[in-house]
C-alpha cells in the first residue's frame, strides 16, 4: 500500500485547499418593490414571484 515518506505541511495542505471556498451569493432586484432578492425566487418583502402574488406578507 502507498504511504507517503513524509507528512505534508499546514501550508501546502492550505495551497491546495485555497479553491475551496464558497461562491457569493447573487441578488437581483424585485421588479415590484426593488428590494434585493436571490433570481428564481419569491421575494421576501412583497411575496411576488413572476407578477403573482405568491405569500402573504405583513406590513408593520
């Protein structure tokens, strides 16, 4: 069985684990009310999604 002869150190472990990182999230804005919400979902401050109501939100 394959064993390496030596350990590998905490930098070079770190180099090849630098491309595991997390993408940023992406906002559009609402076409109705211009907040910021992820594309392909219902917003969370008007409840539309396509021109339709979808959610009940409340107004404070």
């Amino acid at each position: 069985m394959a064993v390496p002869k030596k350990r590998t150190s905490k930098q070079r472990q770190r180099k090849r684990r630098t491309h595991y990182k997390a993408d940023p999230v992406i906002t559009n804005t609402c076409s109705r009310c211009g907040d910021p919400k992820q594309p392909h979902r219902v917003c969370p401050s008007c409840g539309f999604y396509r021109d339709r109501a979808v959610l009940e939100v409340e107004i404070d």
